[in-house]
C-alpha cells in the first residue's frame, strides 16, 4: 500500500498536465483566501495590539486546519451539493444553507463595522479587552474560516481529482495568507479609507454567498474584476492625498 501511494505521488511529479493544475488551483484559492484574510484583519484590529498576531495565528491556523478537515471528508462535502429540500421554485443543498447563513453572517457583521466606523461616539474602546471579547472575535472568525473554507475545497474538488495537489494547494495558499496577513492588517488600520472600502468588499461577498445559495451564481472574474477597480481608485486617491500633504509640508517650510 506504501508502495502503491509513493508510485501515485511519483507519477504526478512527472505530470506537467498535474503542475499546471497545482499553479492554478493555487492562484484560484489565494485569490479566495483574500476574503478571509480581509476579514481576519479588520476583525483582529479592533482588539489591542499586542493581541492581534495571537489572534491573527489563530484564526489563519483555524482556517488551515479547517480546511484539511474538509479535504478528509471530500467525499460527505460532495454529497452536500445534492438538493435537501426545495422552496421558492429552487432545490437547496447543505452547501446552499451554508453559504446562505454565512452570507447573512458577513452582511451583519460589514454593517455593524461600518457603523462602528461612522459612528461619532464609537470610536475605538480604550483599556483591555476582556477574555469574552477576545474570544467573541475568534468565534466570529472561525464563523466565516466554515464558510470560506466551504468555497475553497468545493473549488479545489471542482479543479482536480487528485487528493495531494488539493492539500498542497491549500497548504501554500494558507500558508501565504500567514505572511499577508500582518501586513495587510496594518495597511488597513493605517489608512481608515481602506477599511470602509474593504468593509464594502465584505458586504459585496456577503450579497454574492446568498445569492449563490438561493441559486443566482454570480461569476468571480465579476467581482474580483470590480475589486480591482475599486482598490486601483482608492490608490490613485491616496496618492493624491500624499501629493497634497508634501504640497503643503513644501509651502509651510518655505513660509
């Protein structure tokens, strides 16, 4: 048996047809853990800073670990695509109430950021954060981890048949989602423009999970396409707002 499974392994290093498919599947789930990590970031900054990179590793190991789970048990994730119950006209699956609640989920939670975040007496809390809250954020992450993870094995299933490029695949997207992520956590908390544009991302995902669910799929080359642009207009604008502060820095030096 040992044998049998080195040989299969061989053969698909020899495989250009399974290498391809590998830095596909990579790109397509990287792309895919950008969700999760935007999420993991703008929920972890409201913590105090020395708790974020705990929270951070927590939460991008529990995607990790969910994830593999998930590949063990590839073949109940298939079977949860077959209809359960039908209702307005459609045929649900598990996978459809998943992604329903987990939309509904991302939707609440972007709402209650972005309201946090316009709000003139929220502010950020001062003093520690209790042990209830610290673990209220690792819930809501673990939460969404379900979801995401959900997306990203169905879309690894969907590429490929072969179990060691899934793991591989999801293995170096987790583990690049790992030395984003502090990066990415801090670029959003810097700049406070950013983080309603991401919470906007959010919501957008949020509409597109539930409408996947209710059946309605919305292709992804659409919404990353439209994130693109987004993300290249937030830019140019915060390159023109550096412009103006040395503009100004300039005229208050020479005045």
């Amino acid at each position: 048996m040992r044998e049998e499974n080195m040989d299969y392994i061989a053969q698909l290093a020899a495989s250009p047809e399974a290498w391809a498919a590998l830095a596909t599947l990579i790109v397509l789930e990287v792309v895919l853990g950008i969700d999760n990590l935007i999420f993991i970031s703008i929920l972890t900054n409201r913590l105090p800073e020395a708790q974020r990179p705990k929270a951070r590793m927590i939460g991008i190991s529990a995607a990790l670990v969910l994830r593999l789970a998930l590949l063990s048990l590839i073949f109940v994730i298939v079977k949860l695509t077959a209809p359960v119950f039908s209702a307005f006209g459609h045929a649900f699956s598990w996978r459809d109430l998943i992604l329903i609640a987990g939309g509904l989920f991302l939707v609440w939670k972007a709402t209650t950021e972005i309201h946090h975040n316009v709000d003139p007496e929220g502010g950020e809390k001062k003093g520690p954060v209790s042990p209830s809250g610290f673990a209220m954020v690792i819930g809501q992450i673990l939460v969404l981890d379900l979801v995401f993870s959900m997306d990203s094995i169905l879309t690894a299933v969907g590429m490929t048949i072969h179990l060691p490029i899934m793991v591989v695949s999801v293995v170096v997207s987790v583990i690049l989602m790992l030395f984003a992520a502090k990066p990415l956590a801090e670029f959003i908390h810097d700049n406070p423009t950013v983080v309603m544009l991401a919470l906007g991302f959010l919501l957008m995902i949020g509409m597109v999970l539930i409408a996947d669910g209710f059946g309605a799929h919305v292709p992804k080359g659409y919404i990353y396409a439209a994130m693109a642009f987004s993300a290249l207009v937030e830019g140019l604008n915060m390159l023109a707002r550096k412009a103006r502060a040395r503009r100004r820095k300039a005229a208050g030096t020479a005045g």
